[in-house]
C-alpha cells in the first residue's frame, strides 16, 4: 500500500479518496474510517459504500471509549440537540470557543490512529479532508493550517521519516472541494454529511448547510437532495 485516506464516508474525504486513487491506483490505496459514538452513524454505511465503489479495502475502528466523557453535542450519549444553524450564527454564540459539535481533538487522535494503520501497511502517505471553511472563526481548530502543519511534522519525525499527512484541501473552501470531486466524478450520492443521525439530510445543521452551499456555488443539486424539496425549504 502506497497511501491511507481518512474515510468518513462525507463529501472532502470521498473527495480525498478519488484524488488518492487518481494518484495511487486503488490497488494502492487503503481506507480507514472510524467510529466515535457520533449521532450520524450513517457515515460509516457511507464510507463503505464510496470505498466498494473504487475498490479500496476498508477498515473501521471503533474509538467511542475515547470520548465516553465528553457533551459533545455530536455524540449519542449527549443531552444537547445538533445546532439548526449556520455555523457563523453557532461561532457567535461561543466568544471563540470551537463549535458545539467540535469532538475534542478528534482530528488529531484520528490522524495518530491511522498513521500507526499506515506504518502497518506500508504506507507513505495520509490523506484528509481537512479545509479552510471548517477551520473559519475557530469552529474545528483541528481543520486549520497550523494544526495540519503541526501534525504532518510530528507524524513525519515520529515515524522515523518514512511517512506524511497530506490535506489537499487545507486552503480551498467546501464549493471548491466539490468543483474537484464533480471533474473527477465523485459519486456523491453515495455520501453523507448530515449530522444530525436521521434517514434524510435534515438541511438545517451546520454541515447540511455548508454542503449544499457547496453544491449550489457550482450550479448543481446536491444529489441527495434531489427530489426532496422539504428539506431544501427548510433552511433559512
């Protein structure tokens, strides 16, 4: 194996996956999606389905014992509702703290789990889809550039030299994410990105409305919307 791509079954990392095979060839690639406890546990149907669709093995780890303490509100065991809100209207409320939906350090335990999956595959290299509207007024600090550079470095050293973190995304926004998937044909059909656990894309979370932003700025319908009026009206 040449590459492993972070896989949670959402628009960047499908996205990520679709460049590392570009690059790799699936034969060469490897998957790795994890479960944490989140309400959308629908993501990891997705990360399968998009890794079945290039042929890339996937493996899934279950890391919910990690974050048993935390509220967040992305989590099942938390008392509080996923946000109905754009995440400009979220950050005003938190005088800079990260998002309620921010799963502490997520990214950065994430990253350390797949690069001890990578060095035991033999791979050179990690893909994420880490980008620059996630890491926007502080929301996800694990997305930002400095968190990125920070963690290629310590992965880099830790890893006797012989492996890094690439985010080929760190610098684009989410519409620009898209642009690259749709020249590539990403089946975004496959993917999900609501959070907040349903059987449809309730349209109102921070992340619904980012995507389908995303969709709209390159003048087409997110397909999972497609058909569904209700759930584009809903949002505001």
């Amino acid at each position: 194996m040449k590459a492993l791509v972070l896989c949670s079954g959402g628009v960047d990392s499908a996205t990520c996956l679709a460049l590392a095979v570009q690059q790799y060839t699936a034969t060469e690639v490897l998957a790795l999606s994890v479960s944490y406890g989140q309400k959308h546990q629908k993501e990891l149907d997705a990360a399968k389905a998009v890794a079945d669709y290039y042929g890339v093995p996937l493996i899934t780890l279950d890391l919910a014992a990690v974050f048993a303490g935390s509220d967040c509100s992305l989590l099942q065991g938390s008392a509080q509702d996923i946000p109905s809100e754009s995440y400009d209207d979220q950050l005003k409320k938190t005088n800079g703290a990260p998002v309620s939906t921010y799963v502490p350090f997520r990214n950065g335990l994430f990253l350390s789990c797949a690069a001890s999956v990578a060095l035991s595959h033999g791979c050179e290299v990690i893909y994420y889809g880490a980008h620059r509207d996630d890491a926007a007024g502080n929301a996800y600090p694990d997305c930002s550039e400095a968190f990125n550079e920070s963690m290629n470095r310590a992965i880099f050293l830790g890893s006797g030299e012989q492996l890094r973190v690439v985010a080929p995304f760190i610098r684009s926004n989410k519409a620009q994410v898209v642009a690259r998937g749709l020249e590539l044909g990403v089946p975004y059909a496959l993917t999900w990105s609501c959070y907040a656990g349903g059987d449809k894309p309730c349209g109102v979370c921070g992340t619904c409305r980012d995507r389908l932003a995303a969709f709209e700025q390159n003048g087409v319908t997110d397909p999972l919307m497609k058909g569904d009026p209700s759930c584009a009206n809903t949002r505001t």
